[in-house]
C-alpha cells in the first residue's frame, strides 16, 4: 500500500474517533496465556466496518496484541498506542480496509 493511500485510511479512523466515543475492549480480566486477549480483539475488529475504531484497554504492555495482529491482519488495521503504563495501557486500533 503506497504512503499517501495509507495516511488517507490513517486520516478516516481518526475523523471516525474524533466524531464520537470508541466502544472499550477491556482486556484486563482477560488469560494472558492461550490468545484469549487476541481473539477479543480480532472478533471485535472483524464487526468494524471500514474507517471504525475502537479502544483496547489492558493491565500489560500490548506488544504481543499487536504482533499477532499483524501477523493476521497485515496492514488492514491502524495501531496507535495512546498511554502506555505503568498503571494501564490505552491502543486504538482502527480498520483501514
């Protein structure tokens, strides 16, 4: 995907978190061990619809979350790490296509 194509879908998650609340995932009381936390995430991307975002919310570096979704997802999806511990850990992510 080209850099000015990607910065456009970038531009339409934010005007999409901008315009209103994000829906929370908290992930908090979620097992770190056998992808529950994960498999949160991705059911809840894969009910986006294209330019929709939402907010993860976790006790734990988010790391791992982002890498298996990239793993999966590829570039279909934007990550933007809003506050990161030591308390809590606040990530958008947001479907680009």
């Amino acid at each position: 995907m080209a850099f000015e194509q990607r910065q456009d879908l970038l531009q339409v998650v934010q005007n999409f978190s901008s315009a209103g609340q994000l829906q929370v995932v908290d992930i908090r009381n979620k097992a770190e061990k056998g992808g529950e936390r994960e498999q949160l995430i991705l059911d809840t991307f894969n009910r986006l619809s294209y330019g929709e975002a939402f907010m993860v919310l976790s006790d734990r570096e988010t790391g791992c979350q982002h890498h298996t979704l990239h793993k999966i997802l590829g570039t279909t999806f934007a990550w933007e790490v809003l506050e990161a511990g030591p308390q809590q850990w606040k990530v958008k992510v947001g479907k680009l296509n």
